[in-house]
C-alpha cells in the first residue's frame, strides 16, 4: 500500500439538538491527532466555512480578537462552520455561544482535547452540544483488513496504510505526545513524564500500579494518577474498570489502563521489537484490536452499555464483560482453542449467566462447547458485531 489519500467511509455519524428558536446546532466531535476528524469533516461537510485553529497565525488572530468570529459569520451567513482544534482558542466558545443563541448556523466544534476548553473556558456550549468520538480505523470501515498489518502499525490511517509505520510512531510519539501533551501538564517534569510514558507503555493492558510505576517514574503516586488522567483526557488512552459485583470468589479492584492505538502501544514498549505470532507481544496487541473494535461500535452505533474485565484473586479472568453480562468475551490469539484456554470463562459461568459467552480467536472453524461457549474466529466476531447481531 502507498501512503496516498485512501478515502476510508468512517462509521461515525454526527447529530445534533436544534435550538427550537434559530435552528443552531452545535456537536463537538473529539478524538486523538490523525484519527481522521479533519478528513472526515473536509468530506462530509465540503461547504462548510473552516477555521484551522493548527494554523498559527489564523489562532493567534482569534486569540486575541474572538469576536472576529462572530463578525465573519454575521456576514458571511453560513449553514455550518468547522473549527478545528478548538482547544487551541478556548475564547472562541464564548463567541459561538452567541451565535447559537441568534443565528441558525451550525458548528462541529473538533479538538484532541477537552481538558484546556475545562480548564481555560467555563462555557462548554451549556449542553448545547452532543460529544462524539472518532477512534482509531475499524474492520468495518478498512474492509477486507490485514490482522498482521493492523496489529503491527495499529489503525491511525497513515500509519495504517505505509509499509513501515516506525518512522511516523517514532515522530507522533515525539512530535505530539511528549511536545503538546506535556504542555497540559501544570509543571515542566518533562524527564518524569517520558518516563512515566515508558512505564504507561510496560503496563499497557495491564492493571495499574500506581506504586510500581511512581518508583519507576521518580514523582509520587499522586502525581502519577494526574498523568494517567493525562492520556485519558487528550484521548491517548482509555481506562476499563474491573467488574465488582461478587457472588463467590473475592474479586481484584484495580482497573486497567490501554493506550489508545495498537501502533502507538507498541511503540511505548521498550521491549517490543516486532509483533510476531506465538509472542506475548501479539496476543496483547491481538487482544487490544478487538477491544478497541467494540469501542468504536458502542461509540458509533450509540450504545451505553459499561465496558469492564472480570478477574478474580486466585486469576481467572475474562477479558471483556459487556453491560450486566449481556456478553462475555475472551481473546485469544491462538489458532487452536484447547480445554485450558476456557479455564476463565468457565470459572465466570459458575457464578454469572452472560446471555453468550464468546472466545474469540483465529480458529479456522466455529464451534460450540457442550456447556455453551461458542468460539470463533476473529473475522467472524467484527463482522457480526458491525451487523449488530452481538450487541
């Protein structure tokens, strides 16, 4: 694949809540660096009038008269208007809260990052505005995708879609990561926070420990739960909390923290060289591709059942429990499901009922276990749960 323009048909669809007096409407639409949100927008709303808040001097126009914004749409009159990277002028908010209020425009407000807009502006639009997320490219939307590819450059599409994704992971970890997520930081430790990066990437998929990794980092606990908040609140990185409701065995309370790309996880890991099969280092990526495929299904298709692992003391686990057990879900990267990769989900079943238990892995056939976990292959679990015939 060459690193040309391929117009992937994302699955997001944006919506809005008109203001019954004007008609506005306003959507924020969130998501990391090069998930797509400016591509998107660009071709879903080609009309629109846009604001590149990435261009300096535009920004630094807008920074110091916001009401310029106003004025351009009060003569200009356009249905929609884009402002891309909005976190970059948090003022401009105060402006298109206005115009809301006495226009009929409408604005797709796009950022990487909520936390400066909360620290930096008290008006998020009031509830005017619904939050979407754009996440990392999906089975559904690249179509026929490579598993090794994906698990190997992750699903940002540029990484995607080169043939050797190292010299872009090397520059976003870089050029994006330790530059613009620092500057959230309230003090300059940059030292502490790439170590901390370097931990983050060791624990990735794991459970947290706050102890271990402010030894590692060099700050205090306290400090390293401020980071992790961090990755969370610029999208680099998603919490999944254990599930807590115990009937019989005394279950772990710790929750675990991913980094939001597959590509971009493997590149935080020092010790990740190559992603090949057999390795443990392939069976967390395999494991975080089809987490994050259920992510963005429930993101895009609007479902808010809660996402959470199940892992007892004495370690069992399974590693994805969707809602109150609507669906059980265990990753395998195996092509050969045997009796003890089932250990997990029999040990669940003994207390809970999911409605459908689900290994899934890269066996070649579907089957069914006598007491009822069915195993598939990966292939057959995204293409069933983007027809909805999962969730």
């Amino acid at each position: 694949m060459s690193q040309r323009f391929v117009p992937f048909k994302r699955s997001l669809d944006l919506s809005w809540i008109p203001n019954p007096a004007t008609g506005s409407a306003a959507s924020f639409l969130w998501g990391a660096r090069q998930a797509g949100k400016t591509t998107y927008l660009r071709a879903r709303y080609a009309g629109a009038r846009f604001y590149d808040l990435l261009d300096t001097s535009l920004s630094a126009e807008l920074s110091v008269r916001p009401k310029l914004l106003r004025e351009e749409i009060l003569a200009q009159r356009p249905k929609v208007v884009v402002i891309d990277e909005v976190q970059k002028v948090p003022a401009l908010l105060e402006e298109v809260h206005w115009l809301l209020e006495n226009t009929p425009t409408r604005f797709v407000l796009c950022g990487s990052s909520a936390r400066k807009l909360r620290r930096k502006s008290h008006n998020l639009l009031g509830g005017r505005a619904i939050d979407h997320h754009l996440l990392p490219l999906t089975s559904h939307e690249v179509g026929n995708i490579d598993l090794l590819r994906v698990l190997r450059h992750g699903a940002l599409p540029a990484h995607y879609l080169v043939e050797d994704p190292r010299p872009l992971l090397r520059a976003y970890v870089n050029n994006y990561i330790k530059e613009e997520i620092i500057d959230e930081l309230a003090t300059r430790n940059i030292p502490a926070f790439t170590r901390f990066l370097e931990s983050a990437g060791i624990g990735h998929g794991q459970q947290i420990n706050f102890a271990n990794v402010a030894r590692d980092t060099g700050v205090s606990a306290s400090t390293v739960r401020s980071y992790y908040q961090i990755l969370d609140d610029t999208l680099l990185g998603f919490t999944l909390e254990p599930w807590r409701r115990r009937k019989k065995r005394r279950l772990v309370e710790t929750a675990k923290f991913y980094i939001f790309d597959v590509g971009v996880a493997n590149h935080l890991h020092p010790e990740v060289r190559s992603i090949d099969e057999g390795t443990d280092a392939f069976g967390r990526a395999f494991e975080h591709f089809l987490l994050n495929e259920v992510r963005a299904f429930r993101a895009y298709r609007k479902h808010d059942l809660p996402l959470s692992f199940w892992r007892t003391s004495s370690g069992f686990e399974v590693d994805l429990i969707v809602g109150d057990m609507e669906l059980a879900i265990e990753f395998k990267s195996t092509k050969d499901i045997r009796s003890t990769d089932l250990k997990g989900m029999r040990a669940l079943r003994e207390e809970f009922r999911p409605r459908r238990a689900l290994v899934v892995s890269r066996v070649k056939r579907r089957r069914q276990t006598e007491d009822g976990i069915e195993i598939m292959s990966w292939s057959e679990f995204c293409t069933e749960l983007w027809a909805g015939q999962l969730l």
